[in-house]
C-alpha cells in the first residue's frame, strides 16, 4: 500500500524521458540517472518532452509501484535546476499534480497552458 505522508522523500526527474519506460527502465533511471536507492523508499517523478505525462516510481517494502498520469489538454509546470534532480516535499508534488506552478503558486488553466 502507499500513502504521500507530509515526510515522504521525493526526487523529480529534471530531464524528460520516454514515457514508454516501465518499472525496470525507471528503476535503472532513478539508481544510474539519479543516483538513488529506489529500495530505500523514495518517490521518482519522471515527465515526457511534451510534459502532458507523468509517471512515479516507489517501492512499498513488498514490491514496486508504477502510477502514470495522462492529461487529456495542458501540461504539467515542470521545474528547472541544474544537475538532474530536484528534492520536493509532498505538498510541492501535490501542487504539481494539480496544476499550481511551483515558482508562482498560479493555478495554470486546464494545468498549464504552456
């Protein structure tokens, strides 16, 4: 079972990657891309070049989780930083999810419109 609890580590993915990607290829990203243990709990939010997908990667203690978000108009408000991740606590990836831009804390109409 997963939960988002207020304490959840979560690593976003600066670079986009091929949504076609799966719990093994998303895996691989996170250890060799990132260079975190998924094993040791964290979630990995990954987009497309387009930024209408979005998948997370999370390890429950028994198995590992695939959850995938698909935006029929819109795109997600992705943020920038250098390296190839960024550290985000769990109300900024429920803002994410919802359409709110991180740097300005606007709703974007539909997500974002950009």
């Amino acid at each position: 079972m997963i939960s988002l609890s207020p304490t959840q580590r979560i690593f976003l993915a600066i670079e986009p990657v091929d949504m076609r990607k799966h719990f093994d290829g998303l895996w691989a990203l996170a250890s060799e891309k990132l260079h975190e243990d998924p094993f040791g709990g964290a979630w990995f939010v990954f987009t497309n070049k387009n930024r209408d997908r979005l998948k997370i990667l999370c390890w429950d203690g028994s198995g590992v989780w695939v959850l995938a978000k698909r935006l029929e108009k819109g795109r997600f408000s992705w943020p920038q930083a250098a390296g190839t991740k960024l550290d985000l606590e769990s109300t900024a990836l429920t803002m994410l999810l919802a359409g709110i831009d991180l740097k300005d804390g606007c709703k974007r109409h539909g997500i974002s419109d950009k």
